[in-house]
C-alpha cells in the first residue's frame, strides 16, 4: 500500500462512526443549550462600562462622546494621528467626517494591497460588540466595507453605538449576526507573539484601534 492508501485508510476508519447528515441534524437538534447567556446580573450602563475596560485591557484606545459631539472627536484623533488620508465606506454617515481634514479615500474593489497600506487610518461603524470579551465584530455593512480595510491600514476607528449595538456576551452577539456574512471579530490591536514571549502589534491587522462608545444616537 502506497502511503496515500494508509492515510486514507486510517482517516475511513476514523469516520467509521460518524452518523450521516441527517442523524447529524437530529443530533445537534437535540444538545441542550442551557448554558448561561450571559455571566452577571448588569445594568446597560454597567454592560456598556464592561466592554470599555475589556477593550482598555486588550489594549485599544476608548473614547466617549454623543452624536453631536462625534464629528469633532474624530476630528481630533485624525489630527492627533497626522492623517493625511481616510479610508470611508460608502455607508458611513457624512457628518461623523464633517471636522476631518483628510483625502478621502474610497473603498473600492479595485484597491491593492499596498494602495491600502499607503492609506494613513480608516473610520467604520460595526455590527455589534461584546461586553463580556471585549470584542468589536464587522459584517461587511455599509457603514464597516469591505474585510480589508480594516486589516491593511495601520489606525482603525471603530464607532459603536451605545447602547444599541452593545450585549453582553457572546451568544447575544450571534444571535444578531448573519452567519452568511464575512464576521470579522476584533478584541484589540492586531498582536501577536513568539516563542520568548516577545509581543509585536500591527502583524496581522492595524497596530492601533481606538473605540469611540457614541451615545444619543
């Protein structure tokens, strides 16, 4: 037998009893789910102070503002970053830019790589976000574009807004999410480590993510 065959062989019969599709249906129809839906008994308040110390402590940058103050706070964080251009997804609302002095540039299919890394930061909206986890998640929306755009660029902006886009623990999450859409899950700035333990950000997504909790909207 050539290797191929006992690779084969071993991998048959370690499907050996695996039920078919529908016994698998039926099965999963059946595991309970009588886990906890979230840990804690929290006001929005507290939920929504949850996730910002979570976020804190992944190392993202959180700020707090209402819908009227939005503009000039990102404003602000542009300026403090010298942004010289802004990636902007076609849905995001016009006026969150009205005080950013930046080029606009926009998301297009057409982008390549390194035309994105060029790009200085890029402001999004999101789906939803995890207090318990402190997690940012993405769907692809108008406000969010494409995957990219927010793993090429160095400065993410991520705006959530408060309470409306805030729960408190993972299964709420999904239960908001279509898992048809491209989910991208964020819990801070991209990082990662090597074998002594030695931390770089900005590997596999921007190096700095500031969070922008937006209340009254």
């Amino acid at each position: 037998m050539s290797s191929r065959d006992l690779i084969l062989g071993r991998v048959r019969r370690a499907l050996a009893d695996i039920p078919d599709d529908k016994e698998r249906d039926a099965h999963a129809r059946d595991v309970p789910r009588d886990y906890l839906r979230e840990h804690g008994d929290r006001t929005t308040e507290q939920t929504v102070d949850l996730l910002a110390e979570n976020l804190a402590d992944y190392r993202a940058l959180v700020h707090r503002c209402t819908d009227e103050e939005l503009p000039a706070l990102l404003g602000r964080l542009l300026a403090a970053r010298d942004a010289r251009t802004l990636l902007v997804p076609p849905g995001l609302p016009p006026h969150w830019l009205d005080a950013a002095e930046t080029s606009r540039v926009e998301d297009r299919t057409a982008s390549t790589p390194h035309e994105l890394d060029e790009v200085d930061s890029v402001v999004t909206g999101c789906a939803v976000a995890v207090a318990e986890t402190g997690t940012i998640v993405l769907d692809g929306g108008p406000d969010q574009g494409r995957r990219r755009i927010t793993l090429v660029p160095d400065h993410h902006i991520c705006v959530v807004r408060v309470p409306d886009q805030v729960v408190s623990s993972v299964p709420q999450a999904l239960e908001r999410l279509d898992p048809r859409r491209p989910l991208t899950w964020i819990s801070g700035p991209s990082a990662t480590s090597d074998i002594e333990l030695d931390r770089v950000e900005g590997v596999h997504g921007p190096r700095t993510l500031e969070v922008v909790l937006v209340s009254g909207v």
